[in-house]
C-alpha cells in the first residue's frame, strides 16, 4: 500500500515515507477538519450541513424547481426530496406551484429562514476567521484565489460541497 508520502514527487514537502504532508495531504487534512467543525457551529442552529447548503441553493436562485436544485447539489432527486421536506417541516422551505410548469414545485425560503441566514451568514464568517487565523488577509486571499483555481482544474461546481454526493439518510 502507497501512502501520500511514499507517491509524492522528490521534495514534495515529505519527511519520510510514514509522514505524508505534501499539499494533497494537507488540504484533506484541513478540509476534514473545517468541515467537521463548521458541522460543530450549525449544531446550535438545528442544522446540518447538508441543510445549509440546500437553505444557501435556494436562497441564491428562489423558486428553483427540486429537480434543478438537485442537479446543481449533485445529489439524487429523490435524496433531495428528503432533505426538502425535513426543511418544510422545521418551517424553513416551502414548495409552490411553478407559476413555469404546473408538474413542478418550486422552491422557496420562508420568512423564518430569512432570520436563519443571516444567523447562517454569521456562523459561516466566524468559522472562516477561526479557521483561517494563522493567516493574514493579504495571505487568506492568496490561498482562496490558489483552491479556486484547483477547483477549477479538478471540474469541481462553485460554491457546492462535493460531498452532496454521497449524503445519506442519517446525515440530514
């Protein structure tokens, strides 16, 4: 078995073939924690992650129908009708006739969600200053233009989670 250490090229940032820390390493390791800790701030919300990426979806481009939110999450329209109606019941989202296609629904934020994203809006900026205190603001924009472009480069869609994916009945 190879680790990360063991495949990275020579001065790759490696310390020995038991200690990966190239910047592959790195990013998972950040990534994981960030994402695991920003799941730690919504805990006080009552929301997921999953939650507050489909409020953050619906909220950029209302009225949307399930189908096209789905698409964009990368998720499975019936895992995402799921996730709808746990948000409907909690008061959050509310499905209305498409005024474009009577079959459809369309999504839409409640007024009780308005107040949610900008508690949202909050939890999210505390969470990038904690997570990014060693760094300067000159530095945090440097980094962000960097994973931009590998994100870019990887095909990854802006501003979704690549884990919507993989979401299961348990994580929502």
């Amino acid at each position: 078995m190879s680790s990360d250490a063991e495949s990275a090229p020579a001065g790759a940032g490696t310390t020995g073939p038991s200690r990966p820390t190239g910047a592959g390493f790195r990013l998972a390791q950040v990534g994981a924690h960030g994402a695991a800790r920003f799941a730690d701030r919504l805990r006080p919300l009552g929301l997921t992650p999953p939650q507050a990426g489909i409020l953050r979806a619906i909220s950029a481009e209302p009225g949307r129908s399930q189908n096209a939110v789905a698409g964009q999450l990368g998720l499975h329209p019936s895992r995402l009708v799921v996730l709808i109606d746990d948000l409907e019941r909690e008061g959050l989202v509310e499905r209305r006739r498409s005024v474009h296609d009577r079959r459809h629904s369309a999504l839409h934020l409640t007024e009780q969600a308005g107040s949610m994203m900008g508690r949202l809006g909050r939890v999210a900026a505390e969470h990038e200053a904690d997570l990014c205190t060693a760094l300067t603001a000159d530095e945090r924009n440097q980094l962000a233009g960097l994973l931009r472009r590998i994100a870019d480069q990887q095909g990854l869609t802006p501003a979704v989670h690549p884990g919507f994916g993989h979401i299961t009945a348990s994580e929502s």
